[in-house]
C-alpha cells in the first residue's frame, strides 16, 4: 500500500472557499492561507444551530507505543456518515512539531482517512503553534524585563512560575539558568521550557469564546508570588492587550479538508498526558454550527482526553456529546493483555483475552459520565478473523455497540459499518446528561481524589509537601473552584508507564500542582511526568528529507 504521504499527494484538492460553501460558509468570510486552508471567523458561531448538531467524542483504550489510530477513526468516520448521507464535519487538534520529529512522523491521521493538505498541517500550518510561543514567551521576556529595571525600587519575587516554551522536543532545555554574563544581560534565575502544547497559552486559546475573553484570561495569568505573598500577575505588567495582538489571528478556526473533500477543523493542540488534551471550543462549536454531526477526539486514553474533555471542556462551553466512541486494535490489547511488544502481530487469544479488561475499565468509566457506548474496532493487516470476533462477542456481552473500522485501507467506504451503528444509536439510545466526576465546590483534594480513585482505580492518594504548599496558595486565592487537569503518563491508569492493563489499590501521587489562572484550571502533576518530552533514540527526524522539492519521511 501506499504511504500516508503518497496517498495525500495523489488525491486532487478542492480549493477551499468550495469546502466553506459545501457546508453553508459565505465565501468572503473566508481567510486563505493559499489555496487549501483558510482561517473562519469565530462570529460565524450560532448558538441555536449547536443545540440541534449531534456532537461525537473519539476516545481509546490506554495508549500504547504501537498507536490506537483514534485520529484515522475520527476522521474515517466522518467520511462514512457522509457517505451514509450525514452532513458529517470533524474537529481535530493541530499537530505539534515535537512528536512530528520524534516519534510519530505526523499527526493528520492515516491511508485514505486523512486531513489535507497533510504535509502543511503536520509543519507550519496557519502558524498558530508559532503564535503562541512567541506570546509565551514574549511574557517571559517582559517579566525578566520588569524585574531587571525595578530591582532599583526593591521590586522582587519570592517565586516565578512562568517559564518559557518551544515546540520542539528537548529534554537539555528542562532546566536552565538565564541571566548569565554581565548584569547587564538581566538577573541570573532558574528557568527551564515545557513544550509549547503544554503551554497555558494554548489551553487558553483552546478554551476562550472570543478575543475579549481571550484578553481577559491573559491578563489573569499568573506569573509568581511577591514576598509577601500576593499573587503577580499579566496584569501587573500591563501587557495583555499585546500578547493579545499576537494571538488575534491564531484564534480563528482552522478550515482543511479531507481525503475525500469533506469539511475538517483543525484548531488547537494540548496533549492530554500534561495539558486538557482537546481541540478549540470555537473549531468545535464551529463545526457544530455547520455539522449535522461533528466528530472530535480527545488525546490518548479515555482517562486523559475523555475524562478532560468532560470535566473541563464540556463543564466550561456547555457543549456535551451524544455519544462516545472507543477506539480498541488487537494489538493494544494484546500489550495490555501482556504480550511483548516484539510479539504483537502474532495470533494471541489468551493475551487478547487478557487485555480486554482495559476496554471494560474504560467503558465502565465512561458510563459513569453518562455516555452511550460503542467500540470502534480498528483493524490492522495482521489482525485475524478470530480476534476480531472475540471482540465483537465481547462487546455483546457489554452491551456496547461493535463496529470494524477499515477507513485506513477503504476511506469512507471502509467506515460505513461504523457510521450506521453510530448514527443507530444516538437515534434510539443517546447519552444522557453528563455526569461530572466532581462538583466545582469540592476541594482541590477532593477532585484529583475522585478522578484518581473514582476512574484511575488508585486506593489512596497522596502530596508533596510541594502540592501540598501549593493547595493552600489556590485556596488562599479563591480558585479552589478551577476544575483539575491530572499530568500523568498516557501509558497506564497509574503514574507508572510500566504498568499496563488494568492497575488497582495502587497509590497515586502528586508531585506538584500547577495553577492555569488564565486557563482557569489546576494541573496536578503525578508521578514522573515531564511538560518537555525528550527524543528518542532514533528519532523520525533521522528519516526526513526533501528531494526534488518533495518531503520525503513525513508518514
């Protein structure tokens, strides 16, 4: 078969403005960025048309080195509702250039279910990833800045949260020292940079309704503590209204298409394992303006993007899914069933049977929010007739919808099976109201003690003196009411990457909290986990090129 990025090149694009006006988008509110993407214009978003769209989450069984493909199902089934005839649009994060470069080689989905043009979106795209570094740390510039020429006056800070960021994944920038040489170059201070997903700039961004509210959550930006303990913020520099001016044009939805020229938003692009994990409320409200059906994904496992999704992003834009589907491949549940990684493609029925404890742990915990169910089964060339009718019996016994999903090899076509099981179900057996996890007046304790216990299976939770300083600062500043994002690894319930499968009555513990006062939300850090991803060994980048004018190594 061909590669990802043949199959892109060889497929003839629409010109944008007649991908806006298939679903209903004038042409003159129409920005292009060249011929094939444009930015829209947020005041294009209709309140009374979202209430009538059904919208749809793609979630997945926890993750695995192997990949689940929750970004090709998403799309696949977009294509198949509108091959079904749905007016079916899909809602997408955008791709970081770290992961680009290091692990995955690209993050547009995958065969004949991709959004286009793939090699634009996987590398510059609109530049809004660009925005949002530079704004970033055009703060940590003014803050250095500020604190350089009122050291005179006495000004200083006890503590400075903000640090910088890159999109590029690069574990020597984890911990810096900047200020180094003559006093001239500033003051000499610890720093470091999280990747530019993790940055508080895209969960503002991916959480804004307007560029005023976006001003707002900027100038709310927590930036340290002065030594007697006041909070120190954006505002006290006076500078929202320019980071601002950064971020004017980034905030508008991205418009592509996909591989067989129906409408794509791709806007937005926190990962799930440090950050909320899901694309822009404007790119999903927009799409839900002009969707009939929208499907859009949260990252990793749905104990990170779902559970997010629900508690933070659902809780804060009043939007919530009609339905949600789990995403499962053999192979992932063979890993989680046991089986070596080497030994994955291989026929293995008792480690499949094994690893189907993870999706029952997933599905029970996504009944907890309310949500109908079903499994989407993604094949792969090595999977076998047997295993995927082990699945499918499973899944009967759960009484969960079942549906093999080959939008890889087929396209649309491929996902029509998926398509008619989906729209079956949000007609006859929709999700009921979300039921969050938490309640916005239980202490910040009692919420990361909810999701750990109440979805992860952990028996106890337990603080640093760290987290623990740092819940008295939050209660002290009156946001203990922040919904809470848990940084943890996507490879395990636990903190343990190691621990695959269902974990139980194990101790989760917080590291460290991180307060997004402009988010508007706490991070609390578990386990290990880093917000700057270091390479691997043989990272994609030793596989890219451009010869004749054509990339090469973008999969």
């Amino acid at each position: 078969m061909k590669s990802d990025i043949e199959i892109a090149r060889s497929i003839e694009l629409k010109k944008i403005k007649q991908v806006a006006e298939s679903i209903g988008i004038p042409r003159y509110e129409v920005e292009n960025y060249g011929r094939y993407v444009a930015k829209i214009p947020e005041h294009l978003i209709d309140e009374e048309k979202i209430k009538k769209s059904k919208l749809i989450l793609v979630t997945a069984i926890t993750a695995t080195k192997t990949g689940i493909g929750k970004t090709t199902v998403s799309i696949g089934l977009s294509l198949g509702l509108n091959k079904i005839g749905k007016k079916a649009i899909v809602a997408l994060r955008e791709p970081s250039l770290g992961p680009c470069f290091g692990m995955k080689g690209g993050a547009a989905g995958g065969g004949y279910a991709q959004v286009l043009p793939m090699e634009k979106i996987n590398l510059h795209f609109t530049g809004d990833f660009h925005a949002i570094t530079s704004a970033h740390n055009m703060i940590s510039a003014l803050l250095d800045n500020y604190l350089y020429h009122n050291q005179a006056k006495g000004f200083a800070l006890k503590e400075i949260l903000w640090k910088r960021v890159l999109d590029v994944n690069d574990r020597s920038l984890r911990s810096t020292v900047v200020g180094l040489g003559p006093k001239s170059n500033g003051i000499t201070q610890e720093s470091g940079f999280d990747i530019t997903s993790a940055s508080e700039i895209m969960a503002i961004l991916c959480l804004a309704k307007d560029i005023p509210d976006l001003r707002r959550r900027i100038e709310n930006i927590l930036l340290g503590f002065t030594f007697d303990d006041k909070p120190f913020t954006v505002k006290d520099l006076g500078v929202a209204g320019a980071i601002t001016v950064l971020l004017k044009d980034a905030i508008h939805p991205n418009l592509v298409q996909t591989t067989e020229g129906t409408a794509a938003f791709v806007h937005g692009g926190p990962f799930a394992n440090i950050a909320h994990g899901c694309n822009s409320i404007l790119a999903t409200k927009m799409s839900m303006t002009f969707g009939d059906y929208v499907i859009t994904e949260a990252g990793f496992g749905a104990d990170l993007g779902a559970e997010k999704f629900y508690n933070i992003k659902c809780r804060k834009s009043g939007i919530c899914p009609c339905l949600t589907v789990i995403v499962a491949t053999a192979q992932g549940l063979k890993m989680h069933g046991g089986v070596s990684l080497d030994r994955l493609k291989e026929p293995d029925m008792e480690g499949l049977k094994e690893g189907l404890r993870n999706l029952d742990k997933h599905v029970h915990n996504l009944r907890q929010f309310g949500q109908s169910v079903v499994v989407a089964y993604n094949r792969f060339a090595c999977d076998t007739d047997e295993e995927i009718e082990l699945v499918r019996q499973h899944c009967e016994r759960l009484e969960v919808g079942f549906a093999v999903n080959n939008a890889f090899i087929e396209g649309g076509e491929g996902a029509v099976e998926l398509a008619h099981l989906v729209a079956d179900t949000i007609e006859n057996r929709p999700s009921e109201p979300l039921r969050f996890t938490y309640k916005e007046e239980d202490s910040v304790e009692q919420k990361i003690e909810k999701i750990a216990i109440g979805i992860y299976g952990a028996s106890v939770v337990t603080y640093s003196v760290a987290a623990r300083n740092r819940i008295k600062q939050i209660e002290k500043m009156g946001i203990a009411h922040f919904p809470v994002c848990i940084a943890k690894t996507q490879y395990s319930f636990s903190a343990d990457p190691k621990l695959y499968g269902v974990v139980e009555n194990f101790e989760f513990h917080i590291k460290d909290l991180v307060i997004n006062n402009g988010a508007e939300m706490i991070v609390a850090i578990a386990g290990e986990i880093v917000r700057m991803p270091g390479l691997p060994k043989n990272p994609q980048a030793l596989h890219m090129d451009i010869v004749d004018g054509v990339i090469e190594g973008l999969s």
